[in-house]
C-alpha cells in the first residue's frame, strides 16, 4: 500500500480536514490518556532551518503517539554534505516509519514522497507551511464553534485578513487553505510582495480564490481575522531593511485591527518581531490568539500523524 503524505493543504479533503479537527479537539482533552497510534515507529525530523515550535510540537507529539522522534539537523546527515534526496529517501525508508521535513524547496519533498517508501510531511517549506494554518484554523474554530459545537462549519463564509509579505509561504498556505476552509481571503501588501506567478498557477488550477490589494484597511474591511507573518523570513535575512522600509504601511497597528470586525481575532505563526510586522500592543492584545496557534500544533499536527499512521 502506498503511503500518505502531508505535503500541501490540499493533500487532505474538506471532509477529512473535518476529521482531523474533531480529533484534535479530542486529543486535547484527552492529553496523555489517548490511543497510541505509532506505537513502535520511529518518526525521522529533517530540518534544514531553525524552529522552536514546530520541532518541539512534533518530538513531543511524536511520543504521545507512542512513537519515537529522531531528530536529523540537515548538517548533521549526510544531505547537508550533497547526498542526494533520492539515496536519503531510499535509505532512512528502510529504518523509520515516517519524515517529517522543514526545509527551503517544495520539490525536494514531492521527490522525498516519490522515492521513499513512508509518509512525508511538511514542516515549512518556502512555498508552504500547512501544518501552521490547519493549527490555527482549528484555534480559530475552536473559539467559534465552542466545545461541542461544528468546528470546520464555525469557519465557512468567514474572512482572513492577511497583511505584509504577500509572496511567501505563510500567505500562499492561506490561499490553498481558505479554500479549504470555506474562508474567503484578503492580502494587503505593496507591488511586488504579492502572490508571486507559482502560487497563482497552483491556485487557478484548484480553484482557490483571493484578493490582493495594496490598501492595509481594504484588505481588513470587514475581516474576523488579521493574520501576519515576520517581514524577512528564514533565507531572507539580508534583504531584512529593504522588505522592513516596504512593509511598514502593512504593520498591524491598533488603528489597522480595530478596522476589521470588532471581535476579529489577531493571528500570528511565530516568531514575531514587535515594532515591525505588529506593534507590541497587538501581540498583547485580548483578542491575539497567537500562544493558542502555537499550542494547537501540538494537538493538530497529533490527528494529522494519526490519520496518516491509518494509511
Ligand atoms: N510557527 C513556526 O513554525 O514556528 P517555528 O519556526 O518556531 O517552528
Ligand atoms: N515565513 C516565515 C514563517 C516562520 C514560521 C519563515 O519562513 O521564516
């Protein structure tokens, strides 16, 4: 049987996505008292940038799975040295049961899929990040939906507002997902940081509909969420003053959230810079969600490893 992977917001159907967020939302209640679905697996974590919250959610979900996590900093194996994709697929695929991988390149994880012979997932790449919105979806539903309540029906007809750098993975996972979601988007940033040519080929083919303006207050108009992500991700540090002199327009300021609707939620992937792509009293804010998003990884990212663990 060949296996399932988890390399794009769409690898999953609107149905199944339904599935995963009711059993994230029981994962949650039940931490630690639950079934173990990778008992006796061993789960490879390549990374070939930094993090704190998708690492340490996916070692710590890994074991309360019952599986082991083996982490592999790109540098550490062999790939960092050249190695190529291809031979590291067919190898670590003869001793572990599944990849989880952040890196820079999305091909590199569709030959990982391709050549291997275990479930692969997507732990960032450049083009996407969809372990980070499924989370905060599901952060948003759960608010919206309650403890009992329908959590992908609580998502349908509403709006995400998306501010800054329109060209990267954060906001291209927000157009693949919002599809999914039934969610409408926004993306308010300067020329030249809107949704580059890929992303609008990936989402044309799929259907997946969204609006970019340079207005910051258009695109919140009416919005349930802002979401906003650093103006220099990992890769681009040394263009880090020219994107912060473009970007500054779209800084989610009091003034900025305070024209979407007036219960929106404020969302954030983390890490974030205070001052530049929010101020610091947005972050704070009562309605800033951004510690539950990174919370839920936890619990999200467990449903996803589950089903895919059932094949
Ligand atoms: N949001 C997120 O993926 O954070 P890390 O880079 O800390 O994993
Ligand atoms: N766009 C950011 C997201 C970090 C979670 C980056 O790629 O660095």
């Amino acid at each position: 049987m060949k296996p399932r992977h988890f390399l794009r917001e769409t690898d999953f159907t609107t149905a199944e996505v339904a599935r995963i967020f009711t059993l994230a939302r029981h994962l949650k209640q039940q931490r630690g008292r639950h079934e173990q679905p990778l008992a006796g697996q061993t789960w490879a974590m390549i990374f070939a940038k930094s993090s704190t919250r998708t690492r340490v959610s996916f070692e710590v979900g890994i074991h309360e799975l019952g599986g082991r996590p083996l982490f592999l900093g790109v540098n550490d194996i062999q790939l960092g040295r050249g190695e190529t994709i291809r031979d590291t697929a067919k190898v670590l695929s003869r001793f572990i049961h599944g990849i989880v991988i952040r890196t820079y390149k999305q091909t590199d994880l569709d030959e990982l899929a391709e050549q291997g012979g275990v479930s692969v997932v997507n732990a960032l790449t450049d083009l996407f990040h969809p372990c980070q919105i499924y989370s905060d979806a599901f952060t948003a539903a759960e608010r919206w939906a309650g403890p009992s309540g329908d959590l992908l029906d609580s998502l349908r007809g509403r709006k995400i507002a998306f501010l800054g750098d329109c060209s990267f993975n954060m906001a291209n996972s927000w157009i693949m997902g919002a599809q999914l979601f039934g969610m409408q988007v926004s993306l308010g940033g300067p020329a030249g940081y809107g949704p580059g040519e890929k992303i609008r080929e990936i989402a044309a083919r799929s259907g997946a509909a969204f609006h970019f303006t340079s207005d910051p207050f258009e695109a919140v108009a009416g919005a349930d969420i802002v979401y906003t992500d650093v103006w220099a991700s990992m890769g681009q540090e040394s263009e880090h003053a020219e994107r912060a002199q473009r970007l500054l327009p779209y800084q989610v300021t009091e003034k900025l959230f305070a024209a979407a609707k007036p219960d929106a939620l404020f969302m954030h992937c983390l890490p974030a810079h205070a001052g530049e792509e929010a101020s610091q009293a947005v972050i704070d804010h009562p309605r800033s969600v951004i510690f539950d998003e990174a919370v839920n990884r936890l619990h999200v990212q467990k449903a996803i490893l589950a089903l895919l663990a059932q094949g």
